[in-house]
C-alpha cells in the first residue's frame, strides 16, 4: 500500500488521521482543509425562497452514498409530508421504458424497486448532471440537504450546503463531524437509521425559519474550514516543512 511507503500525507479529519496512522504509525500528518468550488462563496439560503418540503440530495449513483436509506426514510417523511419532494443529481433509475430498464444496472433496479414498493415515483426529481452553479440552485431551491452516505472524509457535498447555509442532516460517519457539529450547526445521526433520518427531516421541516439559524452557524463554520486564504497558507506552509 502507498501509505506504508510514504513519509508524509495531508489530510483533513481526525477521522483520516487515524487511518493514516494505523497504516503507517511513522508517518507525518500534515492537516490542510479544503478549499471549494468558488462559486459556493457566494450567496446565501433563505427560508422564503427555498421550495418547502424539499430535499436535495448531491448523487444516488453508487451504494456507498446510501441514497437506499434516504428513499426509506422518505417514505416515512411523505406520510407526515403528502407534499414533499426529493431531489438529486443525475438520471432517473426508475427505468420507465424498455430501453431504459435493459440498461439498469443492480443498485438502479433496487431503487427503482424501493421507490415503486413506497411509490415515490411521482415526488422524485432528477436534475441531471449540473454545472457548479446549477448545483449551488439546487442546494438554495431546497428546505433541507441530506448526506445519508455510508462512508465519507470530509464531503465536499456538506460543506457546499454549510457554505450556502442551507439547513442539512447527515450520517455520522467518517469525517463528518469535523465539519459540522451536531444539533448547532446540524443534524446528525448514525449512518443507516432511516428512522432517525425521517426523525430529522421532519423536524427541520416543521422548525420553518427558525430552520435557518442552524444553516448560519453551519455557515459561519464552514467559511472558516474552507477558508481560501487560509487554507493556501496551510499548505505553502506544509510544502515549506517537507522540502
């Protein structure tokens, strides 16, 4: 492995450094947080203009983003909210014509199949592949972002809604609570508990503005992780040390 070679590594979380280090209990960490997409700088999310009950989701396109758990827990969420919808990036998997269903792979069939057994088709929303500031709309355009994957470091996806300040719920795994801290600035909850995942959106619903003051705290703390400035200083500074 890379790791057991090496004498230095950046990274970002403690979640991360504990795996650096587990591999390779020599090595130097070195901490640099990371700097977004420039447009997320930008803007901000307000309740009057969010479309309400909505949820955004950044991908469904693999397993490990454990958009299974969000669809579940929708279902729950659609019961309390007839209204509610829920939207990510990228194509439809439901897989509506022949041509289309021949070229489903698995994890497409099993959300296909998860949202026709809850019948969500109707109240799902698929945006496609989006530019950065096509993206950013979304985050703006929805009541709350949810992170429901299995495994992340630091979620680039997270740290665009903090920045945007829009009010989200995220699995506690990883890295993620270097990034945002739970109940302040949050919600989290353990990777895998639709239960608890429906818990939560519910309740952001349900908090209407009051909603936002959760997204300017995740706000204030994501400008200064991905603090630009800062963040090129951190690693000019590494570069410095190595060299």
């Amino acid at each position: 492995m890379a790791l057991e070679k090496l004498q230095h590594v950046i990274g970002r979380t403690d979640w991360d450094k504990a795996c650096a280090l587990s591999i390779n209990p020599g090595i130097a960490y070195h901490f640099c947080n990371e700097t977004l997409r420039e447009s997320f700088y930008e803007g901000c999310w307000k309740y009057d203009s969010c479309k309400k009950h909505s949820i955004f989701a950044s991908s469904c396109a693999y397993p490990i983003k454990g958009f299974h758990y969000l669809l579940e827990a929708f279902a729950q969420v659609a019961q309390e909210y007839p209204d509610a919808t829920l939207s990510v990036t990228g194509k439809s998997f439901l897989g509506k014509t022949f041509k289309e269903k021949i070229r489903q792979g698995s994890y497409e069939k099993y959300l296909a199949d998860l949202a026709r057994k809850h019948h969500l088709e109707e109240k799902l929303v698929f945006l496609g592949h989006l530019s950065a500031e096509n993206m950013k709309q979304a985050y703006l355009d929805a009541n709350v972002f949810v992170l429901p994957s299995t495994l992340e470091n630091s979620p680039n996806s997270l740290g665009e809604a903090m920045l945007l300040g829009v009010p989200s719920v995220a699995a506690d795994v990883g890295g993620v609570r270097d990034l945002m801290t739970g109940e302040t600035e949050g919600l989290l909850y353990r990777s895998g508990d639709v239960t608890a995942l429906a818990a939560h959106i519910i309740h952001l619903f349900s908090m209407e503005e009051e909603a936002s003051k959760l997204g300017e705290a995740a706000r204030s703390h994501a400008q200064r992780t991905h603090d630009p400035e800062a963040n090129l200083r951190a690693l000019m500074k590494i570069y410095e040390e190595i060299r």
